[in-house]
C-alpha cells in the first residue's frame, strides 16, 4: 500500500506544470514582456534565440573554465557552512572567454526588450555562468543586484521601492533546467512589493520553477524572489546569468578593467554601450576635455 502511494506521488511530482509564461521571438513584443515583468508574474521564458550550436559551444567553455572550484560566488552561506560549496561553481567575465558570449549579450530581441525596460543606453553589470553539480547545493532565496543586500534596507535610500526597475536578469540555460535538476525557483508577482523575503514568506511553499530546455531564456526582473535550487539530478545544471542595469547603477564586474585593450577596441557599438562607455562616470573631470558636456543645448 504505501509503496504503491509514493509512486503515485512521486509521478505527479514529475507531471507537474510550472506557471512561467512561455514566448517566442515573435510574440516577445517589448510592452508586453515589459508588462509582465513590472505588473504580472515578474519572470517570463523566451525560447528560439539561440542555436543549437552556440548554446553547446557555451556550454563547452563553461565546463572547461569551471574544473575547480575556486570563484567567488552569492547567496550560498548555508552550502559554505555545511561544505558543499564547492559542488556550485560560477566562471565570470565571459565576454573574454568566447565570441559567443558577445553574440549572446547583444541577442536583438532581448536588447529591444530591455531597451524600453532600463532605458534606451542601458548597460551589463555582469555576464557569468553558474554550474550546479550533481548534489549541488541551492541558494538563500534573494533578490538581485542592486537590491541584492536589502537585508538591510537601511542602507538603501528611504522609499526605494520596486515600481521602476534598476535590474534585468536573462538566465540562458544550457542543460535542462527542471524540478530535480534545480531549475530556478521563483515567487510570481513577489517583485511588486520590494523586500529581502524571510521565512514568514513561505518562499518553497509558494515558488513556480523556470523550468526549460536548452536554449530557453528566462528573463526576469530581480526584484522577484528567486533562488537556485539544489540539482539532485545526474547532470550539470549549466546557465549564462546576465545582468542588466540602467545606464547610472555601478555594475557589479568591472569589465573594462577585466577584458583584454584588444577587445575593448573592436568592440561592437551595443557592446560599447552594455560595458559602460557610453556613459563614462565617474571621470576625472580635471583632466576631461575642457567645454560644456551636459545640458539639453
Ligand atoms: O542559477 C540560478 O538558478 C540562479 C542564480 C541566482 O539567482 C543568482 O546567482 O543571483
Ligand atoms: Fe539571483
């Protein structure tokens, strides 16, 4: 009897349907992805971006750049403590590990998403991977970048709230992302209210999972409360994590320092803009071009 009723449970475990609206590049118009962010669930999935080819080449790089364990990383005190850290590991600055993390980047569809999003000049605070190893530990569930310590919201300004965004997050999965692989779990509509949730939030008990195949983007507004989960699956659980900021928030990797003279060179006009050169502050004004810079003439 009781074998008979776990399996029953256990198979409407794997049926289950996760609530994240679904898009293509078609039906991923910017006012209404923009909308779902800031007034609906505040995540969404996007599918047919990438080919088969970049997301397997991405993949590649990230396996081989992430052989130890030896990156700083977020959100994982609890793994620290109780020694499975090291089975989560993130390999940052990619821009200089492979083309494709450029491509990536400046994907079309999702620079006219975040364009009407963040504003028009907005820029990249950090394009990293996070591999989650077989018995790999989940995270706290947190909000992003900026908001990222708002545990302590006294050190923000008083009154900050959610209802412009200062954050985009695009997760590019890489393996398949499902309940036992530790697809990111997330609480829809959490992002309408801006706070660090706590226990009394009841995060597992409530959380959908972004749930996809390879090649699937998750774009979600980092003031949803999310967190990985842990993989108790036999694969790698791979993603490219970007963050998006509006042109004046501090990015979290300095890039400009991090990437190679050369590549900051040939960089591509959107490139330009999304590792902050467009909009170079802070300068060292003595020694800045003498005239008016600023002002509507
Ligand atoms: O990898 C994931 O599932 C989410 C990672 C994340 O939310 C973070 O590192 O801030
Ligand atoms: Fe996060």
């Amino acid at each position: 009897m009781l074998r008979t009723g776990t399996l029953k449970a256990h198979a409407r475990v794997n049926e289950r349907v996760f609530r994240l609206k679904r898009f293509t590049a078609d039906s991923a118009k910017p006012e209404v992805i923009v909308d779902e962010l800031l007034n609906g669930d505040g995540a969404v999935l996007i599918s047919g971006l990438f080919s088969a080819e970049d997301i397997a080449e991405a993949r590649d790089i990230v396996m081989e750049n992430s052989k130890e364990a030896d990156t700083v990383t977020h959100f994982q005190g609890a793994a620290q403590q109780d020694g499975s850290i090291n089975l989560q590991r993130r390999v940052w600055n990619l821009l200089a590990k492979g083309e494709v993390f450029s491509r990536m980047a400046t994907q079309p569809v999702l620079m006219n998403i975040l364009r009407r999003f963040l504003g028009s000049e907005f820029i990249m605070g950090s394009i990293a991977a996070n591999r989650l190893l077989p018995g790999g530990p989940g995270q706290e569930p947190h909000v992003d970048y900026p908001y990222w310590d708002f545990h302590s919201p006294e050190t923000h300004p008083i009154g900050l709230n959610g209802s412009f965004p200062m954050n985009a997050q695009v997760s590019i999965i890489l393996d398949p992302f499902t309940e036992e692989s530790g697809a990111t779990a997330f609480v829809p509509g959490s992002q309408k209210e801006l706070r660090y949730p706590t226990e009394a939030d009841r995060f597992y008990d409530r959380c959908e999972r972004m749930a996809g195949e390879p090649g699937d983007v998750a774009l979600f507004y980092g003031v949803t409360w999310h967190c990985a989960m842990p993989n108790r699956s036999h694969h790698d659980r791979n993603a490219i994590l970007i963050q998006y900021l509006p042109k004046w928030v501090k990015p979290m990797e300095d890039m400009p320092a991090a990437l190679p003279q050369a590549f900051i060179d040939n960089a591509s006009a959107d490139l330009r803009q999304l590792i902050g050169l467009n909009y170079p502050y802070p300068e060292v004004l003595d020694a800045a071009k003498a005239g008016n810079a600023e002002g509507r003439k």
